[in-house]
C-alpha cells in the first residue's frame, strides 16, 4: 500500500471514531493523523507542527506501530501524551501525563505576557518574571525563549509538573534563565531576596468549578491532572489568593497578569478593584468578546 492508500485508509477509520474537544482546535483528522505518522517514524512533533509536512516513508514495523499509537488515540488518550511534543506560541514542548497540556487558548495570556516583559525590559534592564502554576513550564518558557531580557522563576504545586518544566528548560537550552521549584502558589519564592523584587507575575491557575470538572471529557478526566483545572467550589479559590498574596513579590509598578475562566471575567476584575491594591486593571477578550486575560499594575 502506498502512503496516500494508507493515509486515506487510516482517515476513513479515524472518521467516526475520534471526537474533538473545542479547546484543541488544532487537532483535525489530518493533524492528527501526521501528528501520529511522524511519531511511528521516530520523529515526535506537535500536531500544528505536523499538520503541513509531508509523511516521511514508514517501514513494515513503523506501520504496526502507527496503528498501535490510532488505537491508543481512538481510546482517548490525548494525542500531545502520544506525540510527546505539544506547540506553544510556535515553541515546540515536552508533554506528558505529569502536566496539563498547554492549551491554544492560552497563547492570549502568553502573547500578553510576553508584551508587558518587552515593555518593561531591554538589553540593560533584565527584569524577573515568575510564573506560578506552571505546569508544563509553556508560559514562562515562552517568554524567556522570546525575550532574552527575561530571568525567570517558575512554580507548580505539583512536583512531577516542576519535574516536566525542567525538562521543558533543558530542551530548549534555557537552564541559564529559567528555573522551576515546587510549592503551593508563590511559596517556593517567600524569602526576603524575593518579596518585592519581580517585576511580572503570570499565571494560568484552576478556575473551573468543582462541579463542573467532575462533568468534564473523558479525555480530560482519564488523562489529565485534576488539579490542574479544580478551583473549588466557585472555581475562583486559586485567582482570588493569586490576587491577594501577589503584589507582596511585586515591585512598585509591577504587573501581573493571569487567565481567567469563560463568564468570570467581570467578577474578578470587581474582586481586583476591591482590593485597592493596584492603579490599573486591564482584560484581553477573546474573538467572541468574552475576558479571559487580566492584567493588573501593583500601586
Ligand atoms: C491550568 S494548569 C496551567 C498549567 C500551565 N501553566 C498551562 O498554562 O498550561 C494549572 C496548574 O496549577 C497547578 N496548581 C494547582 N493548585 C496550585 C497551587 N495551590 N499552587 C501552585 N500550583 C497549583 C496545577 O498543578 C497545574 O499545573
């Protein structure tokens, strides 16, 4: 069989068995397809970055293990586990099971970090940058990887996520500028050499309700880590302590910037101004107008 037989063969099959979830709208049929193609091939790269490459030839073995790695998929484990390789504001990333796979939605809170760390650093002036929630290290991966004038501090509560940051570090040759500590929100950094020294926090923390993420795909559910999406019983537990312990590790001036989940936008930028703690409050909305990025500048 040559390879458009076997690609048209596996798409037929793949047809009715795989449902997409809206929050990878990078994941198609073809993506994924190329996305496993390359990995039977020994080659593992994110399904955006696989989708426009031509399929490298397979051998008789590489082919059994293509359908061995359909089958997992059409199983439901999520395809950036298979692939090992997620895309992050264009970087390509480490995944794996020990941490939530950076999601294309995200990259709205990434490209607004990444443009307060340009605003606020140059050559001469390196700021610091700590990303809490961490995860698999994708936000402040990227804004280092983009922006040389960036030290950054990253922080999960889980150590296996800390554990797959530092390979994300090392991958991408960042480990003179980037580095990752276990602990519950900021407590990894609560010294005196860091309490008022950074000059941008970023986070992407749980905020879906304990309720509803019992309700959620079983792709999600069966696969990824739970507390990377539990925000207690309103979903807001994690942003409303992000919000009060925050501005003590920011400088004077200092912003933070976090995600925020679909309809709690205005809540929280309510919850921001009640504090009296900063001297703007700003919100990115997405293509259908709904807040998911606030930024707040420390008084
Ligand atoms: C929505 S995920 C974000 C991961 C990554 N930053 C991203 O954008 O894909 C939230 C992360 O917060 C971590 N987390 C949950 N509770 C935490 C806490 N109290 N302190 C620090 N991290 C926490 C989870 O382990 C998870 O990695």
């Amino acid at each position: 069989m040559d390879k458009e037989e076997l690609f048209k063969k596996i798409s037929d099959e793949l047809e009715d068995k795989l449902h997409f979830l809206d929050d990878k709208p990078e994941e198609t049929i073809i993506s994924t397809i190329n996305a496993l193609w390359f990995k039977a091939a020994g080659i593992p790269i994110s399904a955006e970055r696989a989708v426009n490459l031509s399929l490298p030839d397979l051998t008789e073995n590489q082919i059994i293990y293509l359908s061995e790695l359909i089958q997992m998929r059409i199983e439901n484990t999520p395809l950036a586990y298979i692939t090992g390789r997620q895309n992050f504001m264009e970087v390509e990333l480490l995944t794996d099971r020990r941490a939530l796979i950076p999601r294309k939605e995200t990259e709205l809170l990434g490209k607004k970090a990444l443009q307060l760390s340009r605003e606020l650093s140059d050559p001469d002036k390196k700021i610091y940058v700590m990303d809490v929630c961490c995860g698999s290290g994708n936000l402040g991966i990227t804004v280092a990887y983009y922006n040389p004038n960036c030290i950054v501090f990253a922080s999960d509560i889980s150590q296996e996520a800390v554990d797959l940051t530092r390979e994300n570090i090392n991958f991408l040759n960042l480990n003179e500028r980037v580095s990752a500590n276990q602990g519950d929100m900021m407590e990894a950094y609560d010294k005196d050499e860091y309490r008022g020294k950074f000059d941008l926090i970023i986070c992407n923390p749980p905020y879906i309700s304990s309720s509803k993420v019992q309700k959620m795909d079983v792709e999600i559910s069966m696969n990824e880590p739970m507390a990377a999406f539990d925000g207690g019983m309103l979903g807001i537990k994690i942003i409303q302590k992000l919000v009060h312990d925050g501005p003590k590790f920011l400088r004077n001036a200092g912003w933070m910037v976090f995600e925020v989940g679909l309809g709690q936008g205005q809540l929280i930028h309510q919850l921001c101004e009640r504090t009296q703690l900063f001297s703007q409050i700003k919100t990115v909305s997405d293509g259908s107008d709904n807040i998911r990025v606030i930024s707040v500048q420390k008084s």
